[in-house]
C-alpha cells in the first residue's frame, strides 16, 4: 500500500529532460515508483490532470539563519515552492560565537527587529560547535530542507574576539585555529564557507556602522579558507567589493584550476546596474576566460526580477555606501537623526557624498526614486525629481528636507538593477550565472523576492528565452548538482520534495512586492510576494502536503518535513 500516488501529471524531473505525462508513487515520504500508470492501492491519490509536477525549488541565497531559530517552517518561502534552502552566506552565520556578539553582526544587515533579536536571544545558543549547531538543526521541526554554509564573519569574531576582529589582523596563532575550526566545520558536514568583502554589510550594537568582520580580513586569510574547500570540492561563496577591482584580482586569483582542482566558487552577483549599463556586459567574457580557458568552476548569481528596494525615509540599505547615509542608518531614534539634520556640516557632508559619483553602487538619481507612502498625499506615485519642480526646489535640497521633515513615515522605492528585459534574460539563461540571489529572509522591509524561482518561469513562458523544462532545470536539478546536493530531481529512491504547477497561472506578470503583517515576526511588517496561490497547487515536503492550493498547512513549522543537507 503506497501512502500517495499523483497520477496524470506532466513530469518536469528537474534534469532538464522534456516532460513525460507519468503516476509518481510516494512511501514513506520518498518516491518509489514512476510508471506511465500506477495502479497499486494508495492512502491517497491526486489527480494531477492538467498539473506539471516539479522537484521543489531550491533558493540558494537567503539569510534566514535567525529565523530558523524563531521560526522554522520559512512558510514565505514554501508558498512560492521553495523547498531547500541555502543559509550562511555573505559571512553570517550563527554556528559558531556568543549570541549577543551574533546578533550584532546579524542585526543591522538583516533589518531584524531589537524585539525580534531579544526573543532570538531569550532562547540564547545551545551550541559550542559548528558540530553541534549543525545536530541542533536537526532536532528543529524544519519546513525546507537546509544546506548550511559556515560564515566567516561568525568564526573571525569567535577566535579574534568581536572588537579585535574588526580592528586588527590575526596572530599566527589565530589563523591557525580559523583553520582548525574551520575544517572541523567542513568535516562535519557544512556545504562550504562564506566570506564577505561588501563594504555596505555594517555593525550594531556596541560597534554599531563597523564593516562586519569578515570585510577586514587579507588575501591570507580569505585563501586560507578557499583552501579547506578546495581540497574538499565543496563551495567557496563570496560576496566582493564591487568598488575595488582587486577584491575581484584575488578572487580570480583563488579560483584557478589550471594546476590544481579549481574551486567551487559562487559569486554575487552579475546584475545590470542602473548606474553603470554596460556592466552587465563583462560577465559572459569574464566567465568563459575564468571557466573554459582557465577551467575555473564558478558560478554569477542574478537575480530573475528588477532589483527594487523600499526604504523608510533615510532608513534604508540603499545609504549604507556612504558616510552621512551610514549616520542615519544607525541612529536610533528620529530624534537622533533631526539632530544630524540641523547639522549644517552634516547635511553639507550628505550633499557631498550624494554628488560624488565615483563609481556609486546606488543611482542616487533622484528622478528614478518614486514617493509610496507619504503624509503629504499628492507626492504620492511621483519621483522626488517631479515633486521638487511642483515646490520650485532645488531637487537635492527638496529630498533632505522631504526626509528631515517625515522621517519614515515617507517610504520610497528605488530600481537598482535588472530593470531591462533583455539583459536580464541574457544573464538567466547563461549557463554559469545561476538564477538566485533572493536575499530571502534578509532586509525584511526592504525587498521580498521570495518567489524567484516563479519569476523565472513566467518570464521563460511569456519571451521563451528558455523552454520550461530548462528554466525549472536551473532552479532544481542544476543548482543541486552544483551545491551537491541530494536534492532536485525526481526519480525512484529520491526524497518526494515536489510541486504541483498550474502552468495557465505562469503567463500572468511577475508580481509586485507587497508589505503585510507578519504573524511569524510578531506582526511586524515584512515585504513579500503575493500571486503564487494562482500557480503553486501543492507543496510537497518529504511526502507531506503543506500547500494546498495556495493554503499553508498548520503542520509547517510544527512536524519536522525537511533536512539538514550534507555535501553528497
């Protein structure tokens, strides 16, 4: 007696094969039997009949590493089809450290809540190793399956001490026991290490505006830590300094694989920015020189939508990259950031740093920064550049006055990146840039791009740029294979991770970025995506149902369904 058959469904096996119309088996939460025609008795049976069935998708970049901890079902994630997950990356990680020192790190690049924190911390760390943080994954009741990267900010901080690990470079000693921990971490079954060179990722807390530590290491350091990976073919995830090209030198410099196993090394990430349109360009002949000629194995990661980010008047992401921005991202209060702003010097200091356009990672082109929500009703839908020439203002001195005045309670969006089709398509489709880079979990007011791999799709069905098969290939069965992971595919012994696709929901748009209050951060407000229900009919973690017809099931987050995933 099988527990499930889904029969008459179209069979995308995540492998890129065209779809064949077959009856999947399901026992014990794995799949058995795959046969044009399954007649064996069942628990339950579903009709599959105008359906695709799919491997569940794979996300292979979130930070959801606290919420785990808060809570683990990741039901923003599941609802769009995700069912494993990539934690650890851009450095931060909490497998290893003290949890104040962790939330710190964490705080700032997260957009986290203090309450949220404090309710993270209340549980405190159960842990002393990378070991038993990975057997502490295990016992949580997991929604997705999760592959752990080891984040190097977490181990910097650990064996440095946290002011240290911001300020100096490591004693020979210290190195040496990175090292240790380092392999013993790998050994233990983390899919590689994260490190991170991004100057925008900054402290809380006590060191509150600090670059994380993982920013202050040296080549040494960072090569030391490719090297564990390399030996051992696991991945190497890195997130450069885009405003200096020698972080890219060394990264290049780590990959090679001309004499020696090249390294399994992931990259963010290849997007088209609005302030530079011909970057975007560099990627494709910079992989075929870095991976054919030099038989590196790296891997661009993009994202499958136009990069917009909501901010909350001067509170945003978006500032971090500068001085004055990185000022008022740390302040506390309003009224600590009203006294920033009746500093004549700070507010020349802003202008400055606004106008200095040396290479900017962010626009900063005030007519492409819309007004969302506003006292002031009627800026409402329009740019800061429009509103200024309705007021006869200068438009820099307009929009500091517009955040002095309202604070966050005027919120604005900007697009960074990835806002033309053709680009973007060129980059989804190209065989080593991986269709990624979501930041689930990460900057929960900011961005919620949670349904990437959905985004995908609609755009292969609406310009076929790829056939369906190929794209739901590169956001199962690829990125498993890569990652090596036992995941992605479906066939006879595999875990039944699977979905149930109404494809007439695909040729629909890809869908906005909405807030809701979430119940799973105490109600705190969260950006995601809504839409999915109309496509996403079921989600199957390890044989269980947990989203029917768009409804997650109250067993997510309460039985444990997915797995901690181990390099295979």
């Amino acid at each position: 007696m099988l527990d499930l058959i889904i029969k008459n469904g179209l069979k995308f096996d995540g492998n890129g094969s065209p779809p064949l119309r077959q009856d999947i088996g399901i026992e014990n939460g794995k799949i058995v039997t795959i046969s044009p025609s399954i007649t064996s008795p069942a628990d339950e049976i579903i009709d599959a009949t105008n359906l695709w069935v799919t491997p569940g998708f794979i996300d292979i970049h979130t930070h959801y590493d606290l919420e785990l901890e808060i809570a683990p079902s990741l039901s923003e994630s599941v609802r769009h089809g995700v069912t494993s997950v990539v934690i650890g990356n851009c450095s931060l990680s909490v497998a290893i450290g003290e949890p104040q020192m962790l939330a710190d790190i964490f705080q700032r690049v997260e957009t986290l809540s203090h309450k949220l924190i404090a309710k993270w911390l209340q549980k405190s760390l159960s842990w002393e190793t990378p070991g038993e943080y990975l057997q502490h994954l295990q016992t949580l009741p997991l929604g997705p399956n999760v592959a752990p990267l080891f984040g190097h900010s977490a181990l910097r901080a650990h064996v440095m001490g946290l002011e240290n690990s911001l300020k100096n470079q490591p004693s020979k000693f210290e190195l040496e026991v990175m090292e240790r921990i380092a392999a013993d971490a790998l050994d233990a079954g983390f899919i590689g290490i994260s490190i991170d060179m991004f100057p925008w990722h900054r402290m809380s807390g006590e060191f509150a505006g600090d670059s994380i530590p993982s920013q202050h290491a040296k080549f040494p350091e960072y090569a030391m830590l490719a090297n564990l990976c390399q030996q051992r073919d696991l991945v190497f995830q890195v997130t450069p300094n885009i405003k200096k090209i020698s972080s890219f030198l060394e990264i290049f410099w780590m990959s090679l694989g001309i004499i020696k196993k090249p390294l399994r090394l992931t990259v963010l990430s290849a997007l088209d920015a609005v302030h530079n349109r011909k970057m975007w360009q560099i990627f494709a002949p910079m992989l075929f020189i870095w991976n054919r000629i030099l038989q590196g194995n790296t891997r661009f990661q993009t994202l499958t939508e136009p990069f917009t980010i909501f901010s909350d008047g001067p509170v945003t992401p978006l500032f971090e990259e500068f001085t004055t921005g990185a000022k008022l991202n740390g302040c506390n209060s309003r009224i600590e950031r009203l006294k920033l702003w009746q500093s004549g010097d700070f507010c020349r200091q802003f202008i400055q740093e606004w106008n200095d356009k040396k290479s900017p990672a962010f626009h900063r082109q005030l007519e492409l920064m819309d007004v969302v929500e506003c006292p002031e009703k009627s800026w409402e839908g329009l740019s800061f550049a429009e509103i200024a020439r309705q007021e006869k203002q200068e438009t820099l001195e307009f929009f500091i006055q517009a955040l002095k005045k309202y604070d966050t309670d005027l919120r604005w969006i900007a697009t960074g990146a990835n806002d033309r089709l053709k680009p973007r398509l060129e980059m989804m489709k190209h065989p080593h840039i991986f269709p990624g880079f979501t930041d689930a979990g990460a900057h929960v007011r900011n961005l919620g791009y949670y349904d990437g791999a959905i985004s995908l799709l609609k755009q292969a069905i609406a310009t076929n740029f790829l056939s369906p098969q190929a794209a739901i290939h590169r956001v199962t069965g690829e990125p498993a294979k890569w990652f090596r992971l036992d995941t992605g595919v479906i066939k006879v012994g595999a875990k039944a991770d699977l979905l149930l696709i109404d494809p007439l929901g695909l040729e629909q748009p890809v869908s906005d970025q909405v807030q809701v209050s979430d119940p799973v951060l105490d109600g705190e407000m969260r950006m995601v995506k809504r839409g999915s229900e109309e496509i996403i009919k079921g989600v199957f973690i390890n044989g269980v149902r947990v989203v029917n017809d768009g409804e997650v099931s109250d067993i997510l987050g309460k039985e444990k369904l997915g797995d901690v995933l181990f390099a295979n």
